[in-house]
C-alpha cells in the first residue's frame, strides 16, 4: 500500500525493489495493480504478493485474499508459495533474539491450477502454509 512509502527503510527498500504500491480503497488502483503484475508475470520477472492482504499480528495465519492470485491466473504464471515464520512478531527488536524462519513450497504449474477456481487454488495454497507454520 501507499503508506508503506513513508516508512523510513521501507520506502527506501520498496523503491529499490520497484515495488507496486496502490490505495486500499481505490477499486481503480487495485486494478492497475493487478494489470501491472500481470504484465511482470508475462515477462518472465518475479512478484512477491502477501496474499493475507496484511500484517497478522498473532502467530496465526490470516485467510488468503484470493484476488491475490488473479495476475498468476491472467498471467499463466508458476506459483511459488512461501511461508515467513514470526512474522507476526514486532520488527522494531530485529536485533534481539527472534528467530525468523521461511518455508518456499513446490512451485505450482500453471497448468496444475488452471482448471481450478480461484477460491480452490487459494484454500489449497493456505493448507500448506498452515502445515508448514504448525510443522
């Protein structure tokens, strides 16, 4: 989102990586959001989406936003599933003692899902992300 420009190394970090910002509550930003993953998808280039749609704030997982995989589907993009360990825990004490862990899954063909809803695609993705913070 927009707001994650003003923070201090985030927006720093995010302009490095060229990363898609949008407004929350703009129907229109969202899908150019979408149009302009897509289009990176097409061209081969990688895409980090958090698909929770936010930051949990408890060591549990939130539901998958299924929109969240909308540009794979256009796309006909692998997906990656990855898991971030902790990341439920503040990041102001980076440099204490947490441990922070992530999990990359099998990559998912597109022409595994394809006949696949959406909302199927995104229960099966949370089962295993589930799995692996339980496991």
């Amino acid at each position: 989102k927009t707001e994650n420009l003003k923070l201090p190394l985030i927006g720093r970090w995010a302009k490095n990586v060229d990363m898609i910002v949008f407004e929350r509550d703009q129907q229109s930003s969202a899908i150019k959001m979408i149009r302009e993953v897509t289009r990176r998808l097409q061209q081969h280039q990688s895409v980090v989406i958090f698909p929770e749609g936010t930051r949990s704030h408890q060591a549990k997982l939130l539901p998958l936003q299924p929109g969240a995989l909308k540009a794979a589907y256009l796309a006909k993009a692998p997906i990656v599933p990855v898991v971030l360990h902790n990341a439920y825990l503040d990041f102001k004490p980076l440099f204490k003692d947490h441990q922070y862990k992530v999990t990359i899954g099998e990559t998912i063909p597109y022409e595994t899902y394809r006949q696949l809803a959406i909302q199927d695609l995104c229960n099966q993705i949370q089962s295993w992300m589930e799995t692996s913070l339980n496991g």
